[in-house]
C-alpha cells in the first residue's frame, strides 16, 4: 500500500512538472511574439520628419560653409598677394613681418570661426535627433500597444557615435516593424 502511495506521489509530481514546462512554454512563446525590433537610423532616413530634420541640418550646415568658403578665399587671395609681393621683394621687413601676422590672425580667426561653426551645427543636429528619438519613442509605444508588442529593441546601437554594431544578432524578418513605425511616424506628420 505505501508503495502505491509513493508511486502516486511521484505521479503527481511528474504530471505536475509537465504542466509547469507547458505553463512555462507558453509563457516563453508568448513572450517571444511579443518581441519585435526596429531599424532606427532607417526610420530616421526614410520618414517625412526625419528628411525635414536631415534638410534643416544640411542647410545649417550649407550657410556656415559658405561664411567659411568665403573666408576662406580671402585668406587665400591675401596669401597669393603676399607670396606675388615676397617674390618680388616689394616689401621691407616691417611690412613682411605685418603681414605675416595679418594672414596668422586671419588664419587664428577662420579655425576659430569652423571650430564655433562645427560646434553648432553638432548642437543643432543633437537637438533635432533628440526631438525626433522623442517623436519616435511616441510612436513605438503606440505600435507596441496596438500590436501587444512587450519589448522593441534597436536594430543597431551607435557606439560613440563612431561606429554601429548589431545589438539584435538575429531575428525572424516578420519581426522587423521599421516599417510600420515609418508609416505611423508619417502618419503623424502629416496631422
């Protein structure tokens, strides 16, 4: 009798694990369908907004290059004009020396003005990228819902802004909503 008791226990638990595994299978493929991933910099390229943000950025940057093209030739035309003046020996020391601290200052002054000029179209191109990451997060939460999506993850992470690697090794191309967040981000932009 204690033999078929223990046999009954011992039942109990094997049937009990087995509905554990299934309980847990089901879990683990329902989590797995409520995976997904997206390709950000696809998005940012292929959307209205981000085109418009790409299209502010490179007109900021079109400007500051012109001002610095500018100067640029007018360093250079000062330069020719001196070396044309060296050549010839058209002018004393006092006045090789004045000018070779005009083309210095000039030179001083145009590094400075692309180094401020970098820096704000840097500025200017994180505003914007930040404004969209944030129009986008919008937007992949609405999807996520919509589609009881649990978890999103970034097609490719940015490491120092130097170069991008893979943060999803793998993954089934049914699970790749980039393009459906482009056509709700489009969606959005044109309310």
């Amino acid at each position: 009798m204690d033999h078929i008791f223990k046999e009954v226990i011992t039942m109990k638990k094997i049937v009990f694990l087995c509905a554990l595994l299934s309980a847990f299978s089901m879990t683990t493929a329902d989590a797995w369908a409520k995976t997904a991933y997206v390709n950000t910099q696809t998005v940012f390229e292929k959307t209205k907004l981000g085109k418009k943000y790409q299209t502010i950025v490179k007109e900021y940057y079109e400007g500051r290059k012109k001002i610095l093209d500018a100067d640029a030739a007018e360093i250079q035309k000062l330069q020719e004009t001196y070396n044309k003046q060296k050549q010839a020996k058209a002018l004393n020391e006092k006045a090789r020396k004045e000018k070779e601290e005009a083309l210095k200052k000039k030179f001083t002054e145009f590094e400075k003005k692309r180094e401020e000029f970098g820096n704000e179209i840097g500025k200017k191109n994180e505003e914007l990228s930040n404004e969209f990451n944030q129009k986008m997060t919008v937007v992949l939460k609405e999807v996520a819902k919509k589609e009881k999506i649990a978890l999103i993850l970034s097609k490719n992470i940015n490491l120092l802004g130097k170069a991008e690697v893979p943060a999803v090794l793998y993954a089934e191309e049914d699970l790749d909503i980039t393009d459906r967040v482009i056509s709700e981000m489009d969606k959005k932009e044109k309310e």
